[in-house]
C-alpha cells in the first residue's frame, strides 16, 4: 500500500488524511522486511475504510449538535 491511494481521500479534512498519511507510514516501517499478501493487503483497506467512515460521521455528528441541528439516529 502506498500514498498514492490516498487520492481518494481529497473529500476529508486535511487533519483526517494526516492521520491516514500517519498510520499508512507506520505500517510500512514495521512491515518493511515483509510485503503484504492479496488478502492482508485487502483487509487494511477494508479496516481504514472503515475507520474513515466512522471518523467523517463521528465529525458531521459533533457538527450537528454544535450547530442545535441533531438528528434522531
């Protein structure tokens, strides 16, 4: 996986793709000696997929309520 993947992520808040940036190069260091098989590689995309989602309504959420405009979830 490489930074280059995060081109999709010109949606987020810069803070958001510093953190990914952050977490991508933390894998790379540790995992240098070993590359990622097909499976694991499809798995950490899965996993930051996910944590992007969660992250993007956790933040619309906390704008919602400072703004007084909460919605019934």
């Amino acid at each position: 996986m490489d930074k280059s993947m995060l081109g999709d992520l010109d949606s987020l808040p810069e803070e958001d793709k510093l953190r990914m940036s952050g977490m991508i190069d933390q894998l790379q260091i540790r995992d240098r000696r070993k590359s990622l098989d097909k499976q694991e590689e499809t798995c950490v995309q899965r996993c930051a997929e996910k944590f992007l989602k969660h992250s993007m309504r956790v933040g619309m959420r906390f704008a919602e309520l400072n703004q007084g405009t909460a919605t019934p979830d």
